[in-house]
C-alpha cells in the first residue's frame, strides 16, 4: 500500500485526486502528515476526496490515528488518515 505524504504546502485538491485514485483502484489510502499545517491540508483534501468519490457513488470514510514518523533522524507524533470503501 503506498502512502501518501503531506506537507503544509501540499494543495488539497491535488491530495485528494491522489486519495481517489488508490480507492478506485480497490486499496484504501493512508496519508501521514506531521505538525498543525499538514494535518489541516490531509483533512481538507480528505474531505474533498470523499466529495469526489462521492459523484461516482462511492462511500468513503477516514479513520484518524496517532504515528510516529522518524523526520531528519528524529522521532516525530503525527497524523495518520486511512481512508476507505464503506
């Protein structure tokens, strides 16, 4: 399963685009995003993802958890998102 990394420069459209194109092809998706910004950025596009699966009849929910992600050699808390045919 590949996962989707975000930043606070990631734009949600592009990410959800992303997010839709693992579920359709029958994975769910896992997006991380590590600090305030990129949290904010991974749920915006999830939620624009679930928009544009919804179009197609797709039902999709996240599932919300902590990680941790080794960034520049240090251990950092962040966000994983899972999301997922209901």
């Amino acid at each position: 399963m590949d996962i989707i990394k975000v930043s606070s420069r990631s734009v949600p459209k592009s990410t959800a685009g992303a997010i839709c194109a693992v579920i359709r092809e029958g994975s769910p998706a896992e997006v991380e995003a590590v600090g305030a910004g990129a949290v904010n950025q991974a749920v915006k596009a999830a939620a624009v993802a679930r928009t544009f699966l919804a179009e197609d009849g797709i039902d999709a929910v996240c599932i919300p958890s902590f990680a941790e992600f080794e960034v520049a050699g240090e251990m950092k808390t962040g966000i994983r998102l899972k999301i997922e045919k209901r």
